[in-house]
C-alpha cells in the first residue's frame, strides 16, 4: 500500500486524548493459523495506517492477547490504542489484568474495559465501593491501563455506566440490525459526556454478509435442502445478504469513533479498506432500505445475542 494511501487519524477517542483512525482491528486469533501468520496479518493492518486494536482473554483462551503483543512490541507505544478485556466480572480485577500484560508481553494497555457486561444486576455490583470499577480505577493509577469502560450488549447497562462516569471508552454494536437504543440513545449521550465510542456488530456478526450462525459458524442446512459452506465468500447466497460496503457506509454514517471490524485475513481487510475508501454518508433514504433489507436477512440465522430482545 503506497504511503498516501494510508489511513490517516482523523479526531479525538473521546476525551483521552488520542486520535483514532476510522477502523479499528479486532477478530485476530484463530489456532489453526501459524501465529505468525495471524501477527503478520495483524501487522499488516497497522501497517495500513489502522491505529486502534482489540483483544480479549477468552478469544481464543489469551491467543489472541499473544498475536496483539507481538503485533504491537515493535511500534512506538503511542501510535496504537490497544484495548484488553476482563472477562470475569466476579473476580478480582488485579489479578486478571496481571495475567493479560503477561501475555500481551507489555507494561500496560491503554483501555481495559469489563467484557460483555449486559446484566443490570452485575453491573451494580461492579459499582460498590471496592467492587469492580473502584480496582479498574486503581489499576489506572498504578499505570497498568490508562482508561477504563465497558463492552456490552445491552443498552440500559451502557446508560446506567455512562451517567455513573466509571466509563472513558464504551464500546457496543452499532450496525444495520441492532436494537435502535444504541443509535438512538447511547450513541448521542456518549459524545454529550466526552466518552469514547468503539462499535461493533457493523456485520451482525457476519449474519447479514455470510449464510452463518454467528462467527465462524456456518449454517447446515438451508430452505428447499440446499446446503451450504456457509462464511462470507463469494458463492452464491442462498439466503439474504447485504453487501460490506452497505453495512460499513450504514454504521460510519451513524459516526462512531471507531469502527471495530474483524480483521482476521487479508481478504477482509482489502474488503473492509475498500468499503471505508469509497464512504460517502448516506441518505435517510438508503439509510432505511439498508435497515429493512438487514433485517430481512438475519432471519433464520440464529438469535442476535447483542440486542436485549436476542430474536427481534
């Protein structure tokens, strides 16, 4: 990729301070992969100028953690924003983000965040003194992460931590099939408060680009018993799809900071590029048809776990 085709920061992650590219790389770890095939696929996604990374524990039982580290040892450790997980929200903070840093083979991250906290009920346990949030806000004393926020699939949880102020960055789904709140409700009152917002779910995970269940999990059996390979490749769709650059444009017309996409292989990244090259916002219009058309194609692709209705 030549120099000036580069993606190029373009504003503030929130109010920390950094200045995010558009995408962001998540979806590293696969095991069948040599890792370091996965690290150079990573790299070459930094190397496209790509500067926000994302990782977790339980992707891949801390593989992932490893490909991300390896990945990032070698830049300034300024130029990339890497997000890390705590996957349990019942359990000492310390310790987990201990084991996260040693497998990332770094001093600290930049963001850690609770994974996937969609229940009220944890949530306000995460907020008694002393309880999860008060051992994130130590950790970012001690310089381990210099931000912290949540993950989660469910808006309510994302309203309640937002107006808590335990959150810097949140991240959730924004797309073309997720529960309107996100758009409608977490979106604005994160930029209100100088939150950073990393979204996800640009592809429903894969639902509506692919015939799958979810990731890496294509569907068996298909109507009239055609059967299928599943995945987002390029055979023929046997069920509805909608195309990446129409999911894509959807969710940066709706202007999060970031958007997280997977970046697994080569393949996905030239597609994602692609698609973010040829953005233009679109109209209310097309921003509708997109909508409808979406959730017309998750149907019969297995329930939507990011959404609080999952089968809405």
């Amino acid at each position: 990729m030549a120099e000036n085709e580069r993606f190029t920061p373009r504003r503030e992650l929130g109010s920390t301070g950094f200045v995010a590219t558009v995408l962001g790389i998540g979806d590293l770890a696969d095991r069948s992969v040599p890792i370091e095939t996965c690290v150079a696929t990573a790299r070459r996604a930094l190397d496209a100028g790509l500067n926000v990374i994302d990782t977790a524990p339980n992707y891949e039982d801390g593989h992932s953690e490893e490909i991300v580290g390896r990945a990032v040892r070698e830049r300034p450790r300024g130029s990339v924003f890497v997000i890390d997980k705590i996957d349990h929200h019942d359990r000492p903070v310390g310790p987990q983000i201990d084991g996260s840093l040693v497998r990332l083979g770094l001093g600290h991250t930049d963001l850690f965040v609770f994974h996937g906290l969609s229940a009220m009920d944890a949530f306000d346990r995460l907020c008694q003194p002393g309880g999860g949030f008060d051992q994130l806000a130590d950790a970012t004393k001690s310089g381990k992460c210099r931000f912290r926020g949540i993950s989660s699939h469910h808006p309510d949880v994302l309203r309640a931590a937002l107006t808590a102020g335990v959150c810097d960055v949140v991240m959730f789904p924004v797309g073309p099939f997720v529960d309107p709140r996100y758009v409608t409700d977490v979106l604005p009152l994160a930029k209100s408060l100088g939150a950073g917002t990393v979204c996800f779910k640009t592809f429903g995970a894969g639902k509506l680009v692919g015939d799958t269940s979810g990731y890496n999990q294509p569907l068996k059996t298909r109507p009239r018993g055609k059967v299928s390979s599943g995945g987002s490749d390029d055979t023929e769709a046997v069920l509805p799809r909608l195309s990446v650059a129409e999911c894509l444009h959807y969710t940066l017309t709706l202007d999060p900071d970031v958007a997280l996409l997977g970046m697994s292989y080569p393949n996905e990244q030239d597609a994602a590029f692609a698609a973010a090259r040829s953005f233009r916002p679109l109209t209310a219009k097309r921003m509708d048809n997109i909508r409808r058309r979406a959730a017309h194609a998750r149907k019969e692709k297995g329930p939507c776990w990011w959404n609080p209705d999952p089968n809405a």
